[in-house]
C-alpha cells in the first residue's frame, strides 16, 4: 500500500510539474491522463487507511467526515479554478503547490506511522 501511494503521489507530482512548463493541448491531455491515473492510486489506500484505523464504534463518523471533505473539494474545485484560469502558468504552480502541500503531508504520515493497515482504537476524552 506504501509503494502504490508512493507512486501514485509520484505520478501527480510529475505530470502537474511538467504543465508548469509545458501548455499544448496534448500534454495536457496526456498529462492529466497519467495524473488521475496516479490518483487513482492514491485514494483507495487513503480511504482504506481511514476506515482501518477507526474503531467500530466512531467508524461510520469517520467516513462521513472523510466522504464530506472529498466533496466540498469537489464543490470548490471549479470555483477555485474559474479563479485561478486567469492566468494559466500560475494556475498549474497553484496546483503543484497545493499538491506538494498535500502531497508532503500525505507521504509524512504514511512513513512516520508504524502500524499502517492495522487498526488503531482512538480513544476520546470524556469530560
């Protein structure tokens, strides 16, 4: 599971550095193509590292923060965008950054945790 993320935030990385610098229409194309490819092998494992490391109990909670925060990103995203399409060049550095951001923090968490794939019980504090 490491490796598939490694590789699919790899490939994302690469494919929005590359349209930094290069605009045709068939890079784009190609490089979006790669680029969802790589995603596509990013959340299924992040989604599987949600649901494995809450217990049964806050399980369903969870997911339904995870599920609401995949969403709004898909409810923004094309605000977002209609803004930063103003000019192109800094609309893909935005989107690099972004995703070296998330990108950075992803592969941190995935290499400084242990026990990934195992379940966790989080406990809550109660006041």
């Amino acid at each position: 599971m490491k490796k598939l993320m490694l590789l699919g935030t790899s490939l994302l990385f690469v494919t929005f550095g590359l349209l930094i610098f290069v605009h045709s229409l068939s890079v784009l194309m190609f490089s979006l193509t790669l680029a969802f490819g790589g995603l596509g092998f990013v959340l299924p494992c992040v989604n599987m590292m949600i649901t494995s490391t809450a217990s049964d109990a806050e399980r369903g909670f969870v997911v339904s923060l995870y599920g609401t925060t995949r969403f709004l990103g898909v409810a923004l995203g094309p605000i977002v965008y209609g803004i930063w399409m103003m000019n192109e060049k800094s609309m893909y550095v935005y989107s690099f950054l972004t995703l070296l951001i998330a990108g950075g923090w992803l592969i941190l968490r995935i290499f400084s945790s242990v026990d990934i794939g195992k379940r966790k019980v989080v406990k809550m504090k109660s006041k």
